[in-house]
C-alpha cells in the first residue's frame, strides 16, 4: 500500500483504521513533507511497546513491513525506526528516492535503503526483502547500511544537486550571454568534465533536456521549496556530524531569492534557477542584483 502526499491527520486516520485489519506480511509505503509529518502519522498508529522484536521472541507481526520513503533528517528517522522495532509492529526502513519526476515517470528511480542486516526474526536478510518492492518503482537499490544511513545519502546526494543545478543554470546563462549556441554548449558539457544530472536530464534552458520542466514553463518536477528543506535538513546534519559545507549558505539564499520572486517562479521546478538568473546583472563589485 503507498500512502500519498496528503494531510498527516488524513494519513494518520487511513493508517489506524488499515493496520488492524492488516495480514502481518502487509507492506505500507510512506512518502510524507517534513520530518514532523512522519513522526506524527508513526505515533498515531504505533501500538503501546512491546518487548522487541527477536528470534527469541517472536512477534505475528514480524513480517509487516513500513517503508519510508520521505526525505527527512536521519536522527528523526532513527528515533521511528526504535519506536516501530520497540513496538514489535513490524520493520521500518528508509528508503528515499531520487530522480524526480522524470524518474518517476520513467519508473527509474534510485532508492537509497538504510535499515539492519537482518529481518529481525532470524529469517533472511531485510534489505533483500524490500529490494524487489522498490524495483517496482525504480531501476536502482542501494542499501547504504542501517537505520538511518539511506537519509545520510539522500542528503549528500540532493546538497550535492542543490549545488550543481545553480552552477548548471550559471554556466549555461554565462555561455548564452558570450553568444554560444544553447544547442552546441550543452553538447560540449555533456561530453566533457562538467556534464552531471542537472545539464544532461533536467537542463534549465529549453529544448535541451526532453521532458525536463524547462520545456513547460518549469512547471512540475521538484519546487524550490523543496529543494529549501532539503537544504535545511543537509545544514542540520553537518551540525550534528560536524562536518564543514561552505557552499550551502550561499545556495540557500539562492533559492530563498528565487522562492520570493512571486511572478513566474514560485512553486515552479528548482531549475526555475536560471530564470532568475537571466533577470539579474552584475554591478561594479560583482554582486548579483535585479536589473
């Protein structure tokens, strides 16, 4: 069962009326807005405790299965992932996805699995159980580890995204403006160093990337808003790991600049990058302003 993108409360009721009549093999998929949505839909439908899931002492619901496949922080994850094991209710992985809409529709996406070796029953791997059930929605399964380290990818991956799209959308106004063919500068990045997903798949000037959201009006695809708590989420982490992303405040304020230009760019795809490029010039210190 996939659970859409709506109200957590609706989400929530669905759930709690479903899990009772559920066959304990039943699998749930979830794909929810923040962080908070997810722990509320979880805490609604979650059973009191129970004594953990083990060989020792096995649970009729050791084989229902919840899948997540939100983009959410991984501690945040880690804390359902106790709660629904702590419960016997079943096992829950992370499983978000990437690829857009493009990928979606083309049933390529990639799925990053972070969840425990084992079914937790003695009985076989997890990871090769929920492998065949996202094949059915994507071309690639990588199980980056436990609980948890599925998110800690998407996270890497989609700020590593955040980052190219701006430099995909700069390059290609800078080449514009110096008087290259659209055509031909595409070409010469795609086969060269500085080709990745945002100048070959979801290219921001149109007629280059086929059923990229460029080719209608940026319209669809991943929002800028999106695109803004993903960010948010990468920031949180680098926190709590201490790891350094200097490029991220910059991005961030991109894409804050980019959501309150009201016309012809909210809620449009993040490649809407590059219209908001093309409104702005340089002055004499070489910051960026409106024209």
């Amino acid at each position: 069962m996939l659970l859409p993108l709506r109200h957590p409360l609706s989400i929530t009721l669905s759930l709690h009326s479903l899990i009772r009549h559920l066959h304990p093999q039943n699998v749930i998929i979830t794909v929810l807005p923040e962080p908070a949505h997810v722990k509320t839909v979880f805490g609604n439908i979650l059973p009191p405790r129970r004594p953990p899931i083990s060989s020792h002492a096995p649970s009729a619901d050791h084989d229902r299965l919840f899948i997540d496949t939100s983009t959410i922080d991984p501690t945040s994850s880690k804390e359902i992932a106790n709660a629904v094991h702590s419960s016997s209710a079943g096992r829950f992985v992370d499983a978000p996805m990437s690829g857009g809409v493009v990928g979606a529709r083309a049933a390529t996406l990639t799925f990053m699995l972070g969840c425990p070796e084992h079914n937790g029953n003695g009985n076989g791997k997890l990871a090769a159980r929920v492998t065949p059930i996202l094949e059915k929605m994507g071309s690639k399964v990588v199980h980056m580890g436990a609980s948890g380290m599925g998110l800690a990818g998407k996270l890497a991956n989609n700020y590593l995204l955040a980052i190219s799209n701006i430099a995909t959308a700069e390059a290609m106004n800078l080449g514009l403006k110096l008087g290259l063919d659209a055509q031909k500068l595409a070409e010469l990045i795609n086969t060269s160093s500085g080709a990745c997903w945002s100048s070959k798949v979801n290219n921001p000037v149109k007629g280059i990337s086929p059923g990229a959201p460029a080719e209608r009006d940026f319209e669809g695809g991943f929002g800028v808003a999106l695109m803004r708590k993903d960010l948010g989420l990468a920031m949180k982490a680098a926190r709590e790991s201490g790891a350094v992303l200097e490029l991220v405040g910059m991005a961030e304020k991109v894409y804050e600049s980019v959501e309150e230009e009201e016309e012809g760019m909210r809620g449009r795809d993040f490649s809407v990058v590059y219209r908001w490029l093309e409104g702005r010039s340089l002055d004499g210190s070489g910051v960026g302003r409106m024209q």
